[in-house]
C-alpha cells in the first residue's frame, strides 16, 4: 500500500472541518478542530498574535496585507466572486486541532496528541488504511477520470469546464499597457496583474485535490475546509519557515519547462534578484542586524511539466520577535506583488477589478507550543464558497 493510496482513502473520508497540508516531505491531515478564530477586514494579521496555544491551521488573504503596506481601497473592487458580499469572506481563518496526523514519505503514520481527538484519527488512518488495500483501482478513477482511462475526457479537463474571467482580453492588455508606462515613469520596476477565472460548473474541490496528488504533487501541496470555504493549492513556494528564533523564505523568481533556457535567461536571473533583495530587506527588519544571508541563489528546481528558480534568504529574528511580526516584515510576498511592494500594491488595488482574496495570500500550520510555523504563497489555488 502507497502513502498516496493512503492518504487519497484518509481524504475520501475526511469530515468537514479538516485540513490536509503537504510539509517537507510528509502530509500532515487534522479533523474535527476546538477552536476557530475568524477576522475580517482592517488589523486581520492581529488574530496571528491569538494563537498562544495548540496547534492551527489556516490561511490568510492577500487583503490581509493591506494591515502592512498603506493602500487607498478601490471602492469598485469586489470580492473574488460572483456577486460577492463584502461581509462574505474572512481575511484570517485558522483552526486548532487537539490531534493531528503525520504521514512521512518514508515510514509508518503517527498520530500525534491524545485523549479522543487522538483516538478518532487512529480510527480514521485504521480505516482509511483497510479501504486503500482493498481497493486497487486508483482513487482518481472513482471521482474524476472515466472509467476508460481517459484523461482528456474527464470533467476536470479545463476544456470541458465554463471559465469566465476578472478581466476581459482587451481590459487586461490594457492594464499591461498602463503598468509598461508606470515603468517607463520610474514609478516602478515590476507589477504583477493577475485576473480571477472562476465558474458556476459543479465540480469536486477534492478530485481536484486528488488529480492534483496523482498529476502534480507540490512541495505546499494543501486541501482545506474551514468556515464554509474550501481551499485546493498547488503552490511550490515558501513564504515563512521559522523554529524559534531561526527564519526562512524561499521567493521563486524564473519559470520554464526547459531548464537550459531557464538558466541561461537575463531577465529571470534579474527578477530573482529584484525579488531577493527585497526578501533580505523584509527579514531584515525583524532580524539581528548581520544575520540575514542567502545561502542558495538561483537554484534549479524540477516540479511537473515546469522548472523554478527559487533563491533562499535566512535570519535570526531580534529578541521579542513576534510570529505576527515576522509575518507582517514578509507579507504580502514579494513575488507575487513587484517592487517597490507599497506602490505596486496600489497598483494591483486600481487595476484589477476582483480582490485576490486566498490567492496570492498564505495557507499553512503553526505549532504556538513549539515557536514554529510554515507558510506557503497561495499561488495555483482554488477556492470554493458553499452556497
């Protein structure tokens, strides 16, 4: 029996609420939480101060970083979707769960906590463990690819989905054309214009998740279902990774599907730069003045169908250093914004007409008893509203 395997059976049976979160090599699954804490609107990164206890797990929008960088709202701009209530969606959600478990890629899954939260994931791994050696027809044959195998045909396949957009062809280049003449003024050296694509077809957070783990598994690889949102990412990259007083981000800059290209490209290597530069400036702002380094530059990293250059920044926060701190020194991240970040997030606020919400925010874990955290970019995500 694979740890795949198992871990599609234990998401089969998963209650709601419950998070499923890939971390440096294991899958960390948690149900059935004792607390929720849940903000919206101004001074949302105030709840990470909340979190003195247990473990949590959640997400924080791209608007929470609004609390950081002074940005003048655009009263156009709605929440990313359809007729989109502005009291609708939370900025800060997490979740603490008494027990949770780990499914390293090498060994046996271990339940961690105790009492019955501990005894009810037992259950669950026991249960989900008989289901996945009895059952040999891969997970994703049950719940997106048809029976014949056929993965084109299946509902998942993008063509078969009605997609409509934030921003029409037209509106988008013409965007593009306003931020070429912010550039060419000096107002700015990099803005990132996203648009929203969103649907009313029926389709299954979790087969997504579940063609996601089979087709392409990523290093923050995450299912979450919390506060009637459920969350699927795929995101490759670290925003924070902190124990104690030890801090990491690991800004990706640079993408292609051929390596050689990829390395031998000016204008990625000079992104990762620009990217990086603004990376130590953030950690440096809650570090011990010469503790910030950047022990890999420009490194190559295979994921599916594509390669990355993803750079590393370190530090050691000063004494006092709160998470929410660190948290605000890094956040929005850098890569999904431009530089300078505070004017190109007005940029971002006037010209795309959708909020970002999840995306481009953060979804991850942390351990308050431990001093610990893990945070991804909520880049490659998708994000679905009951009703």
């Amino acid at each position: 029996m694979s740890r795949t395997a198992l871990l599609h059976e234990l998401v089969a049976l998963l209650p709601q609420p419950s998070v499923v979160l890939r971390d440096r090599g294991r899958w960390i699954v948690a149900a059935n939480p004792d607390r929720l804490v849940i903000r919206r609107g101004p001074d949302s990164l105030d709840v990470i101060d909340e979190l003195t206890s247990g473990w949590w797990a959640g997400w924080l929008t791209y608007e929470a970083g609004h609390d950081v960088e002074p940005v003048v709202a655009n009263p156009a701009r709605r929440r990313p979707w359809p007729g989109g209530d502005e009291t609708e969606e939370a900025d800060a959600v997490w979740a603490r769960f008494p027990s949770r478990v780990e499914l390293p890629d090498d060994g046996e899954p271990v339940v961690l906590g105790d009492g019955q939260s501990a005894a009810y994931h037992a259950e669950l791994i026991a249960e989900a463990a008989g289901r996945a050696s009895r059952d040999t027809a891969p997970w994703r044959r049950r719940s997106a690819t048809p029976p014949d195998g056929d993965h084109d045909a299946g509902p998942l396949n993008p063509s078969n989905i009605t997609w409509r957009s934030s921003l029409s062809e037209v509106d988008y280049g013409l965007n593009i054309r306003r931020i070429l003449e912010y550039i060419r003024a000096g107002t700015c050296y990099q803005t990132n214009l996203t648009r929203t694509l969103w649907t009313t077809d029926d389709i299954d957070p979790a087969a997504i998740f579940h063609e996601l783990l089979d087709h392409h598994p990523a290093q923050y690889g995450s299912l979450i279902r919390l506060d009637g949102t459920t969350i699927v990412s795929g995101s490759p990259e670290q925003l924070v990774r902190q124990f104690g007083r030890w801090v990491q981000t690991r800004p990706i800059k640079g993408t292609d599907s051929d390596p050689q290209r990829l390395m031998s490209s000016t204008k990625d290597h000079a992104e990762n730069v620009m990217i990086v530069d603004m990376a130590r400036n953030d950690l440096g702002r809650v570090s011990e003045y010469g503790t910030v380094r950047v022990p890999s530059l420009f490194a190559l990293e295979p994921h599916p169908g594509l390669f990355h250059l993803v750079s590393t920044v370190v530090g050691e926060t000063s004494p006092g250093t709160s998470r929410s701190d660190v948290i605000r020194a890094l956040f929005p991240a850098a890569s999904i914004t431009g530089a300078p970040k505070p004017r190109v997030m007005q940029i971002i606020e006037d010209l795309e007409p959708w909020k970002r919400g999840v995306y481009c925010g953060s979804v991850g874990w942390i351990d308050a008893d431990h001093d610990s955290m893990d945070l991804s970019v909520a880049i490659r995500t998708f994000v679905e509203r009951d009703g």
